[in-house]
C-alpha cells in the first residue's frame, strides 16, 4: 500500500475514508482533522486557555501534543486516583514525564494526598464494600475536572474521548432509548450555571489512528486498561462495534455522524437539553441534587469512617500544588 500524498510505504490504511498514508504524512493529516473540528463545532480558540485532562493513556496524551503543536495554550490536569496494581502511579509518571519533554505545565491532584482517601477506599466505604468503585470514580472524576477548570481560568476542559468512546456510549444509550443521555451527548458542551465548557476534540478520530499516532510521535503511554473496566458495558460494545466495523469499514463514524445530523435536525428538539443546576450549599459547584451535591455528601460518609480525611475537602485549593516543568 502505498502513500496517497508521496507515494511512499503507507504506515497505516484508513478504510473508513479510503485513505493511506506514510509516517510523515500522517503525522500532519491528523492534527489537520483534528483542527478542523476544533473549528467546526467551536470547540475554543487560540486567544483561550484550555485545560487538558490527561490519563496517561494515549488519547489524552496523544491529544495534548496534537494542541500542543498546533499552537493552542494548553496546560494539563492529572488526576491521581490511587488505582490499584501500580496503575495511577505508572500513569502518573507518564504524565509528568510527557509534560516535562516539552517543557509544558501539568497540575497533578492526587485524591489521597489532597483529601485523604483513595478512590478504592471511597467507594468501598460509600458503597458499603459493594460493587467497582467506577461510579464513585466518575463522579470525582468529573468534579474535580470542573472545579480546577474554574479555580485555574480556563475557558475550556479538553477530555481524550475518542469516536470509539463516544459510539460505545451513543450505541448504549440508544439501548436504553435514554433521551436525555442522547440529547446531551455532544462534541462540545457549552458553559452552564458553573459548569466550564466541556469540549472533545477527538470525537471523530478513531481509536486505532490514536494508536498510530502516539507510536509514530514515539509518545509512551500507559497500555493496560483500568483493572476495574475490565467485565464493563463499554468494552461490550465496543467489541460489537468493531465487529460491524470489521464487515462495514466506517460503520462507526457512520453512526455518530448520523446521530449528530439528526440531532441538528431537530431529533431531541423536545427533550430539555440543560437539567436545572444550583450552586452546592458546601462548596458552590453546581449541582442538580438540592441542598449539596454529591461529592460533598459522599465525603460526609467517608468522614465518619476515616480520620486521615482532610476537614474540609469542599474548600482545599486544587491546583496550589501545580507541578511546574
Ligand atoms: P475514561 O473516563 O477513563 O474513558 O477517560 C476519558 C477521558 O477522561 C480521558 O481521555 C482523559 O481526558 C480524562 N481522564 C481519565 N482519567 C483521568 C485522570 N486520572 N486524570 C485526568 N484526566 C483523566
Ligand atoms: Fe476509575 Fe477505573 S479509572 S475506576
Ligand atoms: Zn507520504
Ligand atoms: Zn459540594
């Protein structure tokens, strides 16, 4: 196979759009794209701050460089989760590590250290030892994201999902017929009530060219999954998904952006997009539960049980502690 552009050994074959390109020349085509959507569906600007969250692994990484060579203004977020099995340590040092080649700044919010707890151990205690602590992962996940969005400026939070995470999610959802999840679901979500423009400037690049790209840019990244995803309703779907992408090359982007034609077209228009947000009692972050929201109600739990809990999680400054390069 050969290169569309030079004519050189192609590295990789994109079927889904007919496309083969070599090393190099993928290497501009991908951040082209992604550029592109940045622009299409507003995502930010190069006057605007964004804030990059990043995992350790190669969406989020592999994103971060892409806005870092395009010119964006950029710093990233690293969220230490205290996942077993070396899995937040390893991906932490691959953050840290990415950030200081390229002379970038990472702020690191490391929950133990800030708070007092693992995620592990909050979701044992708030669960009462029952099920994965992915739930209590998520939510900390997104409030933490938010709240040091807004504590550093920025105008947008920039997360790796990519086209497979986002058809895994569109396809369980259409499942579950879920309206509102569908209605949501979107490239960008604009600045609400408090809560920070949320953008996803992967949504149309596919898993496998994320691959691609990191090897090529020699980025290393963190490969295992979480040890809790393994048995999840994501990784069911996307193994279906592949399969339909295997028989049908682009299936996938098919189906997103159908979904997001008929989206424009009017498909939720009767759903109400925006759930109605208040500022939490305790600590101000919006929330749609009345009273508090749910992180501060699960650290009263956690309270309870663990002295080493930080007095007052809700005011802790999160990014004191940025992590200079
Ligand atoms: P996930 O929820 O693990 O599928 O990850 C989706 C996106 O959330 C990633 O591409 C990152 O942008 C972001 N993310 C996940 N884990 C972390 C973390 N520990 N710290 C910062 N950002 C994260
Ligand atoms: Fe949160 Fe696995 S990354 S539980
Ligand atoms: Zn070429
Ligand atoms: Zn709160």
């Amino acid at each position: 196979m050969k290169c569309r552009k030079c004519g050189a050994t192609a590295v990789i074959h994109m079927r889904q759009h007919k496309l083969a390109l070599c090393g190099e020349h993928y290497l501009t085509w991908l951040p082209e794209q992604v550029e592109r959507f940045i622009f299409k569906y507003r995502m930010f600007t190069r006057a605007e701050k964004v804030l990059v969250a990043v995992s350790g692994g190669k969406d989020s990484l592999g994103l971060w460089d892409i806005l870092h060579r395009l010119g964006y203004r950029t710093e990233g977020l690293y969220i230490g989760l205290g996942i077993e099995q070396n899995y937040s340590d390893e991906s932490r040092h691959l953050s840290e590590q990415f950030a200081a080649a390229r002379g970038l700044t990472l702020h690191v919010v490391d929950v133990e250290e800030k708070f007092g707890s693992t995620i592990p151990e909050l979701s044992v205690i708030s669960n009462r030892g029952h099920g994965k602590p992915c739930s209590v992962c998520g939510l900390s996940k997104r409030y933490i994201m938010n709240r040091a969005a807004l504590e550093g400026g920025f105008d947008a939070l920039a997360t790796g999902h990519n086209l497979d995470d986002e058809v895994a999610v569109l396809m369980q959802n259409t499942f579950n017929w879920a309206a509102g999840y569908l209605a949501r679901q979107a490239p960008v979500l604009p600045a609400q009530d408090g809560l920070v423009r949320k953008v996803k400037p992967l949504c149309r690049i596919y898993e496998r060219e994320m691959t691609a790209y990191c090897l090529l840019r020699g980025i290393e990244y963190i490969y295992e999954e979480c040890p809790h995803a393994e048995g999840s309703s994501t990784i069911y779907y996307k193994e279906i998904l592949n399969k339909m992408e295997g028989d049908r090359p682009g299936a996938k982007l098919q189906f997103y952006l159908s979904f997001l034609q008929a989206r424009e077209n009017g498909l939720f228009a009767n759903i109400k997009q925006e759930v109605e947000l208040h500022p939490c009692e305790r600590c101000g972050q919006p929330t749609s539960a009345p009273g508090e929201c749910a992180w501060c109600r699960m650290w009263d739990k956690v309270k309870l049980v663990k002295r080493t809990v930080t007095a007052n999680p809700e005011s802790v400054p999160l990014l004191g502690l940025a992590a200079q390069a």
